[in-house]
C-alpha cells in the first residue's frame, strides 16, 4: 500500500462505482497493464461490494464475472484479483483496491530463516520454546506500476 501511488480518488466515503474501478484502470500506464500478474487487490469486503455493481443503470451486465472454465479466475473488468484482507474495507479516507502490475513489487529475503530451540528457559513446566527470526524487505521496483483507490 506504501508503495502504491493515487490512482483514483472515490466521490463516496462508503461507496465504489463502476466509472472510478475503470478510472483506477486507466491510471496505470497501458504497459503495466498485460501479464500474467496485473490485477487487482482488495479486502473480501470490497469484492462483495463490487459483486454487486453492474455496467450502468439500463445495462445489468456485472462487472464480477466469474470463471465458466477450470483454471481460469474470475475478473473484476477483466483483470483477475487477489482477496487480502489485510487492505481497508470501504470507509472514509482508507485506501482500499489497489490494481496494477504486481511483479514489479519485489520481496527481498535476506539469507533464510533463523530458529532457536529453547529447552532451559522453559524446563520447569516440561517444556520447549521456539524462536524464529527472519529479515525480508519489500519495495516497488517501477513507479506508477500499482496504483490505489482511495474513499473520500
């Protein structure tokens, strides 16, 4: 989300429309915008709320379409998503879809993972304590490849 750039900023504070989804879209720049990686991310919240937005008032085609094949995912506009629930759900001045390229967000681990095993701080009630530490770091490798959706 920190690394992410204003894509679109939403007329309501509690609401999302089908114009502002493609506004998002269209704020990426079009080379970020094909692979295998580029769509969208956002809270299970907000893709239920997107569920039920359809293309306009006399058209009832969905936005949400979702997969008739094995394999293939189901798209918000065409683009595939990812539910994490760790992003905002839909509230005032929260940041809460992000749509982009996502291999360009790298995730950097540095060696691997460290565990102690300890036995003596915890023998007095019979038994073992584990600790692990691992140092991992992540950042946009190209600007303006994700982008967010911000509620007003």
């Amino acid at each position: 989300m920190t690394a992410s750039t204003l894509g679109k900023t939403a007329a309501s504070a509690t609401a999302i429309t089908a114009a502002e989804l493609l506004d998002l879209i269209h704020s990426v720049d079009r080379a970020y915008r094909v692979g295998p990686k580029v769509g969208f991310m956002l809270n299970d919240l907000t893709l239920a709320a997107i569920k039920k937005l359809t293309l306009g008032a006399s058209d009832a085609t969905p936005l949400w379409v979702p997969s008739v094949r094995d394999g293939e995912p189901d798209t918000i506009w065409g683009h595939q998503y990812w539910v994490n629930n760790d992003i905002d759900t839909i509230a005032t001045g929260k940041k809460t879809i992000l749509f982009g390229d996502f291999s360009k967000y790298l995730v950097r681990k540095v060696a691997g993972m460290r565990m102690l095993r300890m036995e003596e701080r915890y023998g007095d009630f019979d038994q073992i304590g584990f600790v692990a530490f691992m140092r991992v770091d992540g950042d946009l490798i190209a600007a303006g490849s994700i982008k967010h959706l911000i509620q007003a």
